[in-house]
C-alpha cells in the first residue's frame, strides 16, 4: 500500500500544533510556578513581620502592665 501524502502531511500539521500547545503550556507553567515562588517570599516577609509586630505589642503590653502596678496604691491625690 502506497504512503498518503496528504495523511503525512495532516499528521505533522497535528504534530506540530501538539508541540506549540506544549511548549506554550510548559511557559505557563514556568511562569505560574515564578509566581508561587514570588507569592511564598512575601508570605516568608509578611510572617517576620506580623511575628515582629507581634513582640512589639507584647512588650508595649508589659510596659502598660509595669505603669500600672507601679500605680496601684498611689494616692491619686499625691499627684
């Protein structure tokens, strides 16, 4: 049986717009997977920050809770 030239010529047609389609996805997914490598480093910022803010208000906590003991028993009158 003789080769179809046509047949040949439709299935590099498929194969090749299978490549780009591939290719293309494989981009995306480089650029998708940049993105959630980008995404994880700010949620790393943002948890050193909230954890910093975090002590700040504990310590400013502490600092309120010392006054205000140092407080107690004061004549209010003393001045």
């Amino acid at each position: 049986m003789p080769e179809d030239p046509i047949a040949h010529s439709e299935l590099a047609a498929l194969t090749r717009r299978f490549e780009e389609v591939a290719e293309k996805h494989d981009r995306e997914f480089g650029i998708v997977k940049s993105d959630l490598t980008a995404v994880r480093l700010q949620i790393g910022n943002l948890d050193q920050k909230v954890e910093a803010l975090s002590d700040k208000i504990d310590r400013n906590q502490a600092q309120i809770i010392e006054l205000l003991t140092r407080l107690v028993g004061r004549n209010p009158d003393a001045g």
